[in-house]
C-alpha cells in the first residue's frame, strides 16, 4: 500500500510540475506577445500621429517662402486697380485676387512659424528686385510702369503682367504638387492651378485673346 501511495504520489506531483510548467510557458509567451504587440502598436501609433501632424519637406519650406512674396506682389498689383484701372471688369478680377491670396499668404505664414522657418519680410516697401528670378515675378522696372499707367493703358498693362504672374504661379505650384510632402500645402497648390488658370483664361479673353 505504502508503495502505491508513494506511486500515486509521485504521479501527482509530476503531473502538477508539468502543469506548473505549461502555466508558466504560457504566460511568458502571452507577455512576449503582448509586448511585440504593444510596441507595434505604438511605433503605428507614432506614425500616425506624425501624419496627423503632417510631415513636410525642403519643397514644402520654399514653396510657402515663394508663394508668399509671390502672392504678396499680386495682391500691390490688384490694389492699384481700385484707382487707376477703367474697366470695371477689371476692377472685379483684381479685387478677387487679393481676397483669394491674402488669406492664402496667412495660412502659409503660419506653416514657416510651426515649422520654425523663416517668414518673407510682408509688404509695404517690398523689394521686388529681390525675387526677380522667381517663376512670373515682376521687376521693379514693370511695378513702376505699372503705377504710373492709368485707364485703358492700365488695364492692359496689368492683365498682361497678371497673366505672367499667374504662369509663374501655376508653374510653382505643380513644382509643389511634384515634390512637395505636407498635405495641405498639396491642397493649396492644387487650388491655385484651378484659379488661376481659370483667371487666366478670363485675362486673355478681356484682352482680346482666344
């Protein structure tokens, strides 16, 4: 009897050693798991939130420090309008374009101070001769011929330029659709083609061009 006890004993706590043993396997691979999985959650998580947060690029930067400038020429040009132009059309067309653009230079001057870039120097007295190699930029020398023109003289004088200025425009927004990475900067660029290129079609078609 004593034997068979000490059988039956021995088989009792083999088998609870055992157990014991796949308890614990067990639950070291559930912690194993789970913390593969945890940290694949939060590297997931941290990308995400870098999305959300919106990565951006060298393009983004000089896209928003060309753009504003850009912009900021467009908007001196439009004003001139409101005394010096003879058409009310274009009257309207230049007052479209600074209520379209201002808030455009606002939201990208924005960008440059989160992203800690700097922001181009705002009008008045802007150097124009500084951007002059920029895609449709006027030179001093066609900001003051432009100043100086009146009526119908004016009129033509600033459709032509704004339709050149609006090529430029276009042409540094698909440079930025291209190659630009933050996604609302892509947006913006994608809204200038569209309204520019329409303005565009309507500069041509005041001057006489199909």
């Amino acid at each position: 009897m004593t034997n068979t006890r000490s059988l039956v004993r021995r088989a009792a706590l083999a088998a609870t050693a055992v157990a014991a043993a796949f308890v614990l396997a067990a639950c070291g691979g559930d912690d194993g798991s789970d913390t593969g999985s945890g940290s694949g959650t939060q590297t997931s998580a941290s990308a995400g939130a870098e999305n959300t947060a919106g990565a951006h690029n060298d393009q983004d930067v000089s896209f928003a420090q060309g753009m504003i400038p850009h912009h900021q020429q467009a908007i001196e040009m439009a004003a001139m309008a409101a005394e010096q132009a003879s058409s009310t059309e274009v009257k309207d067309l230049a007052s479209r374009i600074e209520k379209a653009q201002d808030p455009e230079i606002k939201t990208m001057t924005g960008w440059l101070k989160s992203w800690g870039e700097d922001v181009p120097s705002a009008m008045p007295g802007m150097d124009h001769s500084a951007h002059g190699g920029m895609p449709g930029m006027m030179d001093q020398k066609d900001m003051d011929e432009l100043m100086k023109a009146s009526g119908k003289d004016f009129d033509t004088k600033f459709l032509t330029l704004m339709v050149e200025h609006h090529e430029g425009a276009v042409e540094m927004a698909t440079t930025e659709k291209e190659k630009g990475q933050y996604g609302p900067a892509a947006k913006m660029a994608d809204d200038i083609i569209t309204a520019q290129n329409a303005e565009i079609e309507e500069m041509n078609k005041l001057l006489g061009k199909d």
